[in-house]
C-alpha cells in the first residue's frame, strides 16, 4: 500500500516537473480551438464574464442582495433597478449577481467531485473485475435505483440545509453515473492492443489507469462534467423551490426563479432574468464542453 | 554449451469450454538459442499467437497454461508471480505486436511512450530516459528522432510506428523478443527494413522468435522454423533443411502452395479441406482428415515427435516414408 502511494507520488511529481510536455502541447490545442471554434470562444468568454460579475458584485452594484425595500415591491425595470425588484423589494440584477457566486460554486464543485471519485471508483471496476467490480457497480445500482430527487432530498433533509451540505449530495447523487460510463470506458480500453502492448513492457496496475487508461477517459470525462455542471445547477434550484438547499435571503439562481413564479403574470421580470442567465450559463458550459472535447481528442486533430 | 535463451517444453494453453478444455496450444515444444531467429509460421488460429502470448504471461482468463515448462535462460517463466513477471517483461522479455496502428496509446507523444519502458526497469533520471529514447530512435532509422518523439502515433505512418514499437521493445537490451507478425500490416519496403532490423537486432545478440504466416520472410529470416498446425508444432528443424526437405505433408503442402513466377501457367496446388473448427479436433493425427497419407494408423493415434535427423523433429508416422 505504502509503496504504491510513493510510486503515485513520484508519478505526480514527474508530470509536475514536466513543464513543457503535454502541457505546451495542451496550450497549443486550446489555441488552435479558440481560433477554430467560435462557440466554444464565445462561451469561455461568457463564463469568464459570469465569474468576474460574481467576484465584483458588491463592486458593481450600489445595493445589497438583502436590503428590502418594501414601499418599492415588484417594480418594473428602471433606472434605480436596472432589472426590477422582487416582491421583497430586492434588487433583481444584484440578486443575480451574489447569486452567480452561489450557483457556479454548486455547478462545478460537487460536478468536480462527483466526477474524481466516479472515475478512481470506475477504472478500479473496470480494471480489477471480479468481487471490486461487483461491489462497486453494485453500489453505483444502489444509488441510481433511488429516484434522484427523492434520494436528494433524503440526503439534505439528514443533513440539514447550507451550501456544503448541497456539495455533498450533488457529489452523491452524481458519481454513480459517471463511475458506470467510465468503467464501461475502462471494460473496452482494456481490450485493445496498446494497453496490451503497455503490459507487455512491464506497467503495472496503478501506472496503468493513471497513464494510460485516464488520459484516454478524458473526452469522455470533459463531456460529462459539461453536462453535470448545468444539471447540477437546476438540482440545487430544485433543491431550493423545495426549501430545502439555499435558504432566503441569500440568492442563487434557481431559488429567484421559484421565488418569482407566484408573480409570473404580473411581475414576469423575475423569473425572466435568472431564467435567462441560467439558459446562458448551461449553454457555455455545453459550447465549451463540445469544444474541448474537439480539441482535446486526438483523432479529431488536423494538424 | 552456450546456454538456450528460450525453452518451452510440452507447454499446453487450455481455455474450458462447456465441452471440456480447448488447447489452443498442445504440447508445443520448442527452442531458441542464443543469437538465433526461430521462425515460428501457420495458419491463422494455429496457436502461434498463443504461444507468444503464454511466454509473455499475458494470456487473457479464462485461458490457462495447464501443462509443461517455460525456461528463459534457465529461469523458470511459470513459476514466477506477478510483479516477478512484470519486471521481466520489457526488460528481458520484449514483444512487438502485429498492428502498429493499435498498439501505441493514441494519447501519449510516442516518444513518452518510450521513455516510459525505460524509466519502468532502469534506475535512471528523466534525461537520461530521453537521450536513450532519442538513441533508440536512431537505432531503429527513425530520422528526425527528436521532432517525432514529440509526436503522437496517428501523427506517424505506419512503417514509423512499428519502428517505434521495435525500438520500445529493444530499448531495455531484451534477452528475448517475440515479434508476433510484426510485417503483417506493413507493405513490402518497409518489410523489407524491418527485417533488416531483425538481423541486426540478432547480431547485438538479442534471440528472435519470430512469428509469420508468410513462408518467404521466414525463408529469408530464420535460422530454425517450426511449422504449427491446430495447436502442436507439426515440424521443426533449420531452415535450410526443412525448405529443401520437408517431411511432414503439412509443410509440404504449404510449401507447394506458394506462388511463384516460374510456374506460370500451372494450376496452384492447394491443401485441401480447411482448418478444423477449434474444439471439434479430429481423433488421431488432427492434420488426418486433409492430407494425402492418412491411414488407418493416424485415425488411431496422435504421432508422436520423431527427430528424423539432428534437430529436424517431425509429428508424422510417415514421416521418411516417401521421398522427397
């Protein structure tokens, strides 16, 4: 065991010192993405730009994401509130952007997480077979077998509400998946001659799934985890409608839309506007998702 | 005398099926001597592959070796663990696979790939891999050894990759390489080059065994050939010899079977009948129903190996019987 962790250490190390390997070669595939593909340009951009509003956002707006303001409920957008008020007199536009920080945190940690433990646990599956295959497919069954929303809302509802506790059951929910797709990914790598070919210059197990097994996995990772992001993005939402997850008066996105749909005829604004960023932000991640997994695929280079 | 690089005894590779085991590879005995290339040809299915395979230890469950020895100078292979057995392949042990197009990780600069073999079973810095792997390159022709150690395999032409696999077999100085058809996939010039390599390979003193399904390399190649049908090595003996002698009527049927331009004219001889179905071997000599000889004798029983003469082994009861 001690050994192996050294031997993975050392791995680790290696990559790390190699500074102009793979990595200048993976600079060169974004570059040459961005200058192909302009939907995955635009959509970096527009992820960047989501993620710079949800650092600035006390800079950028001259209320906060609680002051009520009661004698100005559901106004229409004007000039004070570019984008309207809620029917608690919030500003909409600085409600979205405290609430970018909320839910680009929930998209992409627990998608992130969900997704390493999905892929350790599914090339282990794939690679070893047998009684670790059984177990942990088995689990993965366990997990998918449960309704997912009911399953989340068991999880939260253990829990307690707060942020880390909705990581948690996102990362929950959503390793299953992956672990299956991965390990069917590992089952027909595992097949072919160039992982033959390895075994036959002596690499071992773990050196096996982190060199060659993994890189190959990647296209297949990136799409999940584009994919993942967005979902998990409208599961917390959910989560939200259902008070459980984030709870008023902090903002997320999902949690504006459920709170505007009571007024959806006289004040559609809010619902109108995290709704849109919400479609925005699911569209980026899919455009870039799409184009990294072009760029990152060997076969698919024309150099 | 000099030590035998490789030594397989009465190996058997069995795979259980619902009507018993099948033996891909039957009680297959053969010898590689240092410095030697020992061809090793057949048809598809004979069991050449399987017997590269089990001297590699990298034979797929539910296949098994249930019977006889692999001796690697002297060194018994089946004895060996699993991490034992690990350090010796790509160290003592190397193979080059039949189709380069598949057998290097499309997403690793091959280079890196390289590097990886050394880095596995010497002791030496990241550099130090790299120059070795840059030597390599140049060992095997590859020009521009540096720019396309950076490349990824789709980025190489074929010829280029099987250098590349040839020089990540080679470039831990093996006792043994196995190159298991390594021409197949390639067009004639580059065969041409690749045996070449072969040779020279032979000459740093590295034994070959070396796997084909194509008489006219073997010609050229080997200095010792076996002759492999349905699982046991039907005959062996040197090369010479069993080009200009051939006993078994299995050898001399693929030997009739060979084109040739100064036969213009003349219908092909052919054997006749097919491989038998794997599992649904016939009673006796499996190489009875299609051949010409075939008697009450060889209904009965299974031959036996005979050494007809010094080094030239034969699994036939007629072997000698009808002149050459």
């Amino acid at each position: 065991m001690k050994n192996r962790q050294k031997e993975l250490a050392e791995l680790h190390q290696r990559r790390l010192e190699d500074g102009n390997g793979p990595v200048s070669a993976f600079r060169a595939d974004l570059f040459r993405m961005f200058r192909k593909n302009r939907a995955a340009a635009l959509s970096v951009l527009v992820i960047l730009l989501l993620i710079l509003a949800a650092v600035f956002a006390p800079v950028l707006t001259p209320y906060s994401y609680d002051d009520m303001d009661l004698g100005n409920r559901l106004s229409p957008p004007s000039a004070a509130h570019l984008l309207g008020t809620d029917e608690g007199g919030r500003d909409i536009l600085t409600r979205l952007l405290y609430g970018a920080r909320i839910s680009l945190l929930i998209g992409v940690v627990p998608t992130v997480v969900s997704i390493l433990i999905g892929a350790a646990l599914g090339t282990i599956a794939g690679w070893r077979g047998g009684i670790t295959d059984t177990v942990i497919m088995r689990l993965a069954d366990i997990v998918l077998a449960f309704p997912s929303m009911l399953l989340a809302m068991v999880i939260m509802f253990t829990l307690g509400d707060g942020l880390v506790n909705v990581f948690l059951t996102l990362a929950l929910l959503n390793w299953a998946a992956v672990a299956r797709v991965v390990r069917a990914e590992t089952l027909r790598l595992k097949n072919t001659e160039y992982i033959e070919a390895a075994r036959a210059i002596g690499v071992s197990g773990p050196v096996m799934l982190l060199r060659h097994i993994l890189p190959n996995c990647l296209p297949t990772l990136i799409v999940l985890f584009t994919l993942n992001v967005p979902a998990a993005i409208l599961t917390e939402s959910s989560l939200s409608f259902l008070g459980m997850g984030i709870q008023p008066p902090s903002a997320s996105w999902g949690l504006m839309v459920n709170a505007g749909k009571n007024y959806l005829y006289s004040a559609p604004w809010i619902c109108a506007a995290p709704g849109l960023i919400i479609m925005v932000a699911v569209l980026a991640f899919n455009f870039l998702g799409d184009g990294l997994r072009d760029a990152l695929d060997p076969h698919q280079k024309n150099r | 005398m000099e030590q035998n690089t490789l030594e397989i005894s009465h190996l058997t590779v069995s795979f259980p099926t619902d009507r018993g085991g099948f033996r891909p590879v039957n009680d297959v005995s053969l010898t590689v001597r240092k410095g030697q290339i020992v061809g090793l040809v057949g048809e598809s299915g004979c069991g050449k592959s399987m017997t590269a395979r089990a001297v590699m230890g990298l034979i797929r469950s539910p296949g098994k070796v249930t019977g006889g020895q692999i001796l690697l100078e002297g060194k018994d292979l089946l004895a060996l663990n699993g991490k034992e057995m690990r350090s010796l392949r790509g160290n003592e042990l190397a193979m080059v696979f039949q189709d380069p197009m598949t057998s290097l990780n499309p997403v690793v600069p091959v280079g890196k790939q390289v590097e990886e073999a050394i880095l596995l079973h010497r002791r030496v810095s990241r550099e130090e891999a790299r120059k070795r792997t840059l030597e390599a390159f140049r060992n095997v022709g590859i020009s521009e050894a540096e720019k396309r150690s950076r490349s990824y395999p789709h980025e190489l032409s074929g010829g280029l990759r099987q250098r590349v696999m040839i020089a990540m077999a080679m470039v831990c100085c093996p006792r043994l390489l196995i190159a298991d058809e390594p021409t197949t996939a390639l067009d004639v010039i580059m065969e041409a080059q690749i045996l070449q390599l072969m040779r020279q390979m032979r000459d740093r003193g590295t034994s070959i065994l070396f796997i084909s399904h194509n008489l006219g390399v073997i010609a050229q190649l080997c200095d010792y050939t076996c002759v492999m049908y349905a699982g046991r090595i039907a005959e062996q003996g040197d090369t010479r010899e069993l080009f200009e002698r051939p006993v078994h009527p299995y050898t001399r049927g693929l030997l009739g079977a060979v084109s040739s331009l100064d036969r213009k004219g003349e219908e092909l001889e052919t054997i006749r009948g097919s491989v038998p179905a794997p599992g649904s071997l016939p009673a006796g000599c499996p190489f009875g129903p299609r051949c010409g000889l075939c008697d009450e004798t060889c209904r009965g029983a299974c031959p036996e190996p005979r050494e007809i003469s010094p080094g030239h082994i034969v699994r036939c009861f007629h072997a000698g019987e009808v002149p050459v």
